[in-house]
C-alpha cells in the first residue's frame, strides 16, 4: 500500500532513502517523509504532502545522518496532509508503518488520558507515543512492548535518537524485506528500493521483528524468541526498474508481454507427452487424479485472470472449478473439502486479503498451490507449492503482462491436469502449438497500437462504457471494464452479452458505447444477435474479436478456442491506456488505487 525504506550505514542516509521513496512511488501515495538520527544524537524529520521530489527539495542542506527511515503515504485515516504524513514521532522516536491499527482509538483514548497530545488524525501515531513510553533500555525490546498491545496490520521501522546506528522493523500482514550490504543494512516494503544497492535479501515473517545495525541483523519474535533467517538473491536486474524510453510504466509493460509469455513458457512445454512441467506444483499424477474440484481466489484483475483460469481447467481436464474474490472468501466461513484444490493468485504475493485466505485454508487444512511473480513472497512460502510467473517486475498499478502471465500459467496447469485425467495427446498437441504461438501473436496486436489509440481518444469523449462477452469472452470483459475505469476514470461495467436483456439493454443509447468480445467460436451467432439489438437501439458496437473489419473493430489473431481469450484482452489494455493518456491521466499512478497490498 505504502511504500517504506530504511537505511543504516556508513553513507549518508538521505540520498538512499529519498531514491528509494522515489522507486517505491509506483504503489500509489498521498504525501512523503523522512527522519534520520544525525551524528550527533538528534533527530530530524522532514515530511510533506504531495511527491517524494517535492519533499526532497525543501530539506535543508544540512539534513544528514548515517541511520534513517522514509515512507511514502496512501491516506487510509486522516486526509493527505503535512500533519497525516509519515513518520510520526514522540520525543526521540521516529516510526513509519504501512497497515491499520485496528485498536487505534482504544490506545488513542488511553494515551490522551496519560497526557499524550497527538499531532495527527492517523491511528499510525500511536506507535512512536507507545515506543517512547516504554522503560526497556534497548529499542528491540521497547518495539516488542509496544506492537504486543496492537491489534492489527503493519510492517514498521523505528529510529531512535538515543540508539544511533540501530533500527528496528517489523511485520505483520504488511511485507518488509531486509537488504544486506557491505557494513551496511537496508530494509523496504519491496525490493525495488533495494536492487541498487544490494542484491541479497531477507523476508521477514508475520510476527517478526529484526534489529538492524551497519554490521549485521538479528530476527526475533515477539516473544523474543531468535528466528533463523537465509538469505536470498533477487533475480531482478536494477534496470527493471526503469521507464527505458517509455512514456509511463504501463505502456512498457504492455509491451514486454510477449517477452513475459515466452519467459512463462519456458523450460514447461513437453512436446513428447504434449503436456506442461510444472515442477512447483508438489503434486504427483495421483494426488492430480484425485483433485474433484478446483477453487481459484484473487483480487482485482487476480480474480479475472482466474475466471480465466477456472474455464481453461473445466475445458481441458474437465474438473469443475471456479473463481471467488479472495476478499470476499476470507470472511465467509467456507467450507474446505479434502479433494478441492485451492490456488491462490496474486502478482505481488503480498496482497493481504488473498494471503488471509490461504492462511485460513491452511488453518482448516486445505492444500494451496501459489500462483504469483514474487520470489520468496509471503504467498509463496505460505503454500503449499506453485508456479511462478516470470513476468518480471510490475511496476504501474494497473497489471498487464502479470494478468496475462497469469492466464498463460493457468493454461499451462489445465493442460497439465488434462492430461492426467483425459485429454488426449491430439488435444494436447493443439494446446501445446497453440501456447507457442501466442508471443507472435501478441506482437501482431500490439502493431495495431496506432490504430487502437485513435480509437481510444474517440471513445474517451464518452462519460460511460459497456463491455460484453459470453462464456469464455465473459471474463475478457470483465478485466477490460477494469482497465478502463481504473486508468482513465471512465465509468464502465462488464455484464455477460446473455444477461443483456435482463437489465442492462435499458441503458443502451447513442451516449453508451458498448465494447463486445466476439471471438470465432460456437457461439458467434448468439452474439451478432446481441450486436443487432444494440444497433437496433442506436448504441455505438465496438468489437473486439476474430475477423472483424471496420472503425469500430479491432482483429486479434485466432488461436485455439480455448487460448483467445488471452489474446482477446490485450487490445482492451491498450484501449484503455490510450484513453487515459488522452485524458491527460497520469496513468502509471491512477487515483485512490495502490499497488500490492490490500489491508481492510
């Protein structure tokens, strides 16, 4: 959600973080800060509504230390303000926490009795009044006491004047990472904060602390019990990271995605048995055969990519699946059965709601498999095996080549499970060729890119849009109403063509274009019938499918049946970038959105 980083060393702190702060923007944010221990025992703090670059500017030049944190704020209590902004301090303490306090008024109320006065509206504030009143001698010991009367979400760092070259940090629900150097220690929300300077890391556990100084770290509970922690390698190159001659982040992602594909491919088709290696998986041909059902749990476009997911597994191993919010899953006492697989899906690995789910899953003893791109995410270690995307970093809020990844995984594991069961080798040859050509494919649309512009920039003049789509283009439609309203603002909803005239045909006007998914499949009839009553009453028909021609049709390449959808949303992307850059959008930062976590 937010975005933190912290720095102890022999370097200045400053220029680390605020380079950091700016890596981490990316996740959304309403205001920045910083607060470093300078060398001669005082505390400085700096924050400021608005970008991390205008917070950089108006520090003093004499604003320096060796041990420091920063963070970068998306207002949950309390509106975008120089007051609400991280860090909060009492006295010689400086805490920055991404999360929600969930006691917070309790704590507030107590604190104010004993005479705190805060400075803010956020339950963030109660942390440092906390930490500052203990009596313990070393800061480890005051952050232990502090987080045991908290109810809630966080991942924090703590600086202490009194304790120069020492920081504390902490997880629970929100991810924090530990960077090691060279007699140096780094720690952050995501690595992008830490690929330039380091490329070994450790993640930290829900419950655990860590104790960071120049030359080392400890991890612990919150009982104090010592936690055992190896390192591991970041893959990702720092120049990742970077826009590489691209206007915002999302227009180059898109256009890695059939890189992305390839790399999702890759070393996993058999082309003996016509089937799919997916050696994370943990799951021989006897536990596969046993599976009765498959139950696939995500956020946002997550959960479309596992609607996605949920029709290629009905279609090629024809067991029955389906696909849930995980938000709305955690909360409804599900009931678990012994032979449902259950797959989680989530770019960051760290989305809150989809890693509640599975820890209820596993509590209740349910097998999980992870879908995610994240190395070493919390996800990841909490299932019980999984595949991972290779998408490479995703940086724009809005996912593109993680969705589509993500629906190439799932083609991958519906082949593999249908060939367990009954697909045939002929079937699964189709499948396998079909999976080969999809890069090519997708670099035929993205040539299309000045066409799908032009028709972005006219639709954009529209205050609302419909999507349709049935069956297999059902979910096509869904992500791309997503895409729209989420990068340009436009308002659009996605309704199944066969539902139309169950409601939403009442709607259709000249002032209500409608975007169709109609692919050359078994039911092209049905939807030109549901074309035709659209025009009957005027409204404007964008199409989206195999064969189509005109201004107001875009033509994806025909791959098999069961694959078009994955080609079939890529122009929707596209469409709804370039609305939104007609718009004048900022689209890498859309509002009210952030990246990664989600915490209710």
């Amino acid at each position: 959600m937010c975005g933190i980083v912290a720095y102890t060393g022999h370097r200045d702190a400053v220029p680390i973080l605020t380079e950091g702060l700016a890596r981490l923007e990316y996740r959304g944010y309403d205001s920045a800060g910083l607060a470093v221990a300078g060398r001669s025992g005082d505390l400085r703090v700096r924050k400021k509504e608005g970008r991390v670059a205008a917070m950089a500017a108006s520090l003093p030049a004499r604003f320096k230390g060796g041990t420091g944190i920063g963070h970068t704020r998306w207002a949950t209590h309390g509106e975008p303000s120089d007051e609400n902004a991280h860090p909060h301090v009492a006295g010689t303490v400086a805490v920055v926490h991404n999360g929600i306090i969930e006691n917070a008024d309790e704590l507030r109320a107590k604190l104010a009795a004993d005479g705190v006065e805060f400075a803010s509206e956020t339950d963030s504030e109660v942390i440092p009044h906390l930490i500052a009143r203990s009596s313990a001698d070393e800061l480890e010991d005051a952050v232990r006491e502090a987080l045991s009367q908290i109810v809630g979400t966080y991942g924090i760092a703590v600086v202490d004047a009194r304790h120069p070259g020492v920081l504390v940090v902490a997880r629970n629900g929100s991810p924090v990472v530990l960077g090691i150097g060279e007699k140096e220690m780094f720690a952050a929300s995501d690595v992008a904060a830490l690929v330039r300077y380091t490329r070994q890391v450790v993640h930290l556990d829900d419950g655990e602390l860590a104790s960071i100084r120049p030359d080392g770290f400890r991890t612990f509970t919150l009982d104090a019990q010592v936690t055992l922690k190896e390192p591991s390698v970041i893959e990702t190159e720092d120049a990742a990271y970077d826009a590489e001659g691209y206007t915002h982040f999302m227009r180059k992602e898109i256009h890695e995605q059939p890189a992305a594909v390839e790399r999702a491919l890759r070393g996993r088709l058999d082309a003996r048995f016509h089937t799919a290696h997916l050696g994370g998986l943990d799951l021989d041909p006897r536990e596969a055969r046993a599976i009765r059902r498959v139950k696939i749990l995500g956020c946002g476009s997550a959960y479309y990519a596992g609607q996605v997911g949920a029709q290629l597994i009905e279609e090629l191993a024809r067991i029955p699946a389906d696909a849930e919010p995980a938000s709305e899953f955690r909360y409804r006492n599900p009931v678990v059965e012994a032979d449902t697989l259950y797959v989680a899906v989530s770019q960051s690995g760290e989305t809150y709601d989809t890693l509640a789910a599975v820890q209820e899953l596993r509590r209740k003893g349910g097998r999980v498999l992870g879908v995610v791109n994240a190395v070493g995410s919390a996800i990841a270690r909490e299932c019980d095996g999984g595949i991972y995307l290779h998408a490479g970093p995703e940086i724009a809020v809005a996912s593109t080549k993680a969705y589509t990844s993500t629906a190439v995984v799932f083609a991958l594991l519906a082949l593999h499970l249908g060939r367990i069961h009954d697909l045939s080798p002929a079937d699964g040859r189709r499948i396998t060729e079909g999976l080969r050509a999809l890069p090519a494919q997708i670099g035929e649309i993205l040539e299309q890119e000045d066409r799908i512009a032009a028709l972005a920039g006219d639709l954009a003049k529209y205050h609302s849009m419909l999507f349709v789509g049935r069956v297999r283009g059902w979910p096509v439609a869904r992500e791309g109403a997503q895409k729209l309203k989420e990068v340009s603002y436009v308002h659009a909803e996605a309704y199944p063509a066969s539902e139309l005239k169950h409601g939403p045909l009442a709607l259709v006007s000249p002032a209500l274009p409608t975007v169709a998914i109609v692919p050359d499949d078994e039911l092209l009839d049905k939807n030109r019938s549901t074309l035709g009553e659209i025009r009957a009453r005027h409204g404007r028909v964008v199409t989206i499918g195999h064969g189509v021609a005109g201004e107001d049709a875009i033509a994806v390449p025909k791959n098999e049946p069961e694959l078009d959808p994955i080609l079939l949303t890529i122009p929707l992307q596209l469409l709804a970038y370039h609305a939104a850059v007609a718009l004048g959008h900022d689209v890498d930062k859309p509002r009210n959105l952030a990246k990664s976590v989600t915490v209710d």
